[in-house]
DNA sequence: GTCTATAAACAGATAGAC
DNA sequence: GTCTATCTGTTTATAGAC
C-alpha cells in the first residue's frame, strides 16, 4: 500500500489543503448565515455546525466571528456586476435596447435568485459605518465593480458617435450602480413593482438623458 | 393650594399622558440605540437607559424588544421626502435647475444630518425580508413618501407641456425614490465620491430622458 | 407606573483530550 | 486539526417591593 502519492482525481489532501478547504467551507456557511441572521444575530456555532464542523475548528482557523464577517467583507458578495459587465462586453450587443433589456433582467435575476447577495451587502454597509475602520474595506470590494461597469460606459458613450467629458463615464457608473443595488432591494419588498422592464427604462432614460444634456459640441 | 388644574404651561400631567410620553422617549430612544446597533446588537437595558427609565419602565410599556422595533417601523424614520416634497411644492420653483440643486442639497442635509435615518432603514429592510409577516408594515410606511413623490412629478410633468403616458410618474417616482436612498447610503462610505451635484445630475438626465423618450406625439 | 433583584437561557471564547 | 467540555459574561423577561 504505497500509492500515496499518485491518485490524481481524488488523492489524499495535504494538511495545507485540508485546512484551506475547511476555511473555505466555514466562509461559505457564515456568508450564509450572516446573511439569514445578521452579523450580531448569527452565532459562531450556527455557522460552525452549518460548515459540517464545531465551534473548535472554527476557532483554530479564525479568531473569531469578526474575523470570519471581515474576510467575507474583503472577499465580497459574489460579484455579479463584473460577471455580467465581462459578459455584454464580450457579446456586442446589436442594439442598445437589447442591451438594457439583457441588464433589466440580470437585476431580477439577481434579486430573486442570488437570495443572499442584497443582505449580506446590506450588512457590509451597516457594519462599515458602524465601525469606521472597516469603511476602506468595503469601499475596496466594490470599487472594482464601480471600475468594470465604467469601463463598459465608456466604452460604450465612446461608440456612440457623440463626444463627452471625460468624468462623465465615473458620474454615470456611480449612478448606475446605486441605482441597480437599489431596484435589487426594493424587488425583494415589492416583486410586482420592480419588474426587469423597470430597470431597463430607468436605463433608457439616463443615458438618452446623459446623450441630450452632456453631448460636447463636435470638434472640426 | 388648590391650583392643580390652571397651569396651562406645564401643568402636572395625567396618568395616560405620563404613560404616553413615557412610551414616546422610550421609542425615541429605541431609534437612537436599533440606529446605533442594529435590532440584535442592541439591548433593552440599553435603550431604557438611555431613554431615561429601568428595564422594568420598558416592558410595562411594551411586550418586548421585538414590539419596540415594530412600531418604529410602521412609525417611519422621520419621513424627509414628504417634507422636502412638500417645500418644493410650494416653493414653485421658477427653473427645473433650482429644482434639482435645491434636491441634491436635500440629499446631502439628509446624509450629512439625519446619521439615524439611512441605518435604521436598512434595519427595517433587513428585518422585513427576515420576518416576510412585517414586509407589510414596512411597505405601507414606504408608501406615503413615494406617493407624495409621485404627485410632484405627476404635476411637474403636466406644468411641462408634453403629454406623457398616465402610469409614468409612478414608475419615474420608483426609481428616484431608490436612487435618493441609494445615494444617501453611498454617501455614507464615500461623501467626495457623492456630491451633490451628483444627485442633481441624475436627476437632469433622468428627467431630459423622460422627456425625449417618453412624450406622447401631441392631440390636436 | 416605575424600580430592584433575579431567574433562565444563551452567547463567544478557551483548554485539553484525541 | 478537530472535538468535547466548560468558563464567563450578557441577554430577555419576570416577580415583587415601593
């Protein structure tokens, strides 16, 4: 019995790899739980028992259950916007109104799909302003979203014929953002009210709004 | 010294006035603490202390934490919208530019001012996807601004000219209901990122977009 | 009506067995 | 590395004094 070593589908983790995927389990089950309890709701052995451990194991791989909520804080909330911002850039959408239909109902996706994503989200934020010292925290993990979807705008205005400021792409990315966190949350409370087509005219009317009021003047 | 009932001033007050105004600093309070903590964060013994009374004052006057909480939700955090809704309705502002300018600094005195606001309805929402039987009660305290919201943009819309489909204002009403919450709390983590020019921006190209995509072609 | 004292349950964290 | 057992502090809620 001496083929330790050469299993390649399922061979024998090494510790390092055992205690890294024990880590991963236990984040996984507290992102669950943080986002079914809240961050003082939760208890460390809920999100223990839930990972399939104890609460020993959890506390040989994190020092505690701020530890674990700010890892997950770093780590972010499964970053839809970049997922689906790579995948317009790569389809080219024919025509602007498919595109916006295509955002309108990855927002109802989203909502109704990823349960967790808008509480967890609403936790970071919570926490962050309730503990200033994390705030930078937060604001790192969704900078690189706000980023991704600036490049996509401005890209995007670039195309579209007509020239404008060179901040307007950060200004219109900011605002897209919010608002898309926003529709998301008010779906959960209200399903029939916020419908993909919502979002899809909020869209249309920023950007034909963005088109008629911040156009430059052509240059010769 | 037979005066105990002619003091209009300050009087000594009733059984059921000293219980109401009892109950009053203890919700008070509740909001303060529930802002500053979150529902499971905070304690009873907190918010009493705070407010002024015992924990025993507390549960005399309320069935527990959780009727506390209840009844800040169905109460509303300090309605801004309503309020800034009716100055500008009103004001009559002369230009829709004042308009928007004197919004974006409704939204920056909201955030910078009113800390409590944002948090305790991020409790609220949180609290009512958790609890789906309070979903009602908080959506019926959300109802009341964005109504209000929805008549000023009803009247804007009419005072402008163009003809506009009927169901409009409400659905424009929804989403700058969301993009004012959404900013307020964005502002939170990042107030260089969110002036608020910002906020008057959005508005304009909203607005503009509403009326060169939306305007039904004129009746004789 | 409000306060003091306390009951009963539960939390986060640690120590030592395996 | 993970589990069992436990320590310590805190919580909600109540009972009875004033």
């Amino acid at each position: 019995m001496e083929n330790d070593d050469l299993q390649p589908r399922k061979r024998r983790l090494t510790r390092a790899e055992a205690r890294a995927r024990t880590r991963e389990l236990l984040l996984d089950a507290a992102a669950r739980i943080f986002a079914r309890k809240g961050f003082a709701g939760a208890s460390v052995e809920e999100i223990a028992e839930d990972a399939g451990f104890t609460i020993g194991a959890l506390y040989s791989n994190f020092s505690g259950k701020q530890q674990l909520f700010l890892e997950l804080m770093a780590r972010g909330a499964q970053d839809r916007i970049t997922e689906a911002a790579t995948v317009l850039e790569q389809q080219e959408h024919a025509t602007p109104e498919e595109a916006r239909k295509a955002l309108g109902q990855l927002m109802v996706e989203v909502a109704d799909k990823d349960l967790n994503m808008a509480p967890l989200q609403a936790e970071f934020w919570l926490y962050a302003i309730r503990n200033p010292e994390t705030m930078e925290t937060l604001s790192r993990q969704l900078q690189g979203p706000r980023e991704t979807l600036e490049r996509l705008i401005a890209g995007q205005l670039e195309r579209e014929g007509s020239r404008y400021p060179r901040e307007l792409a950060g200004r219109l990315a900011r605002v897209m953002f919010v608002l898309f966190q926003g529709m998301v949350r008010e779906r959960r409370l209200d399903p029939d009210g916020v419908p993909a087509e919502l979002y899809a005219d909020a869209l249309r009317w920023l950007l034909t709004g963005v088109a008629a009021s911040e156009a430059l003047p052509a240059d010769p």
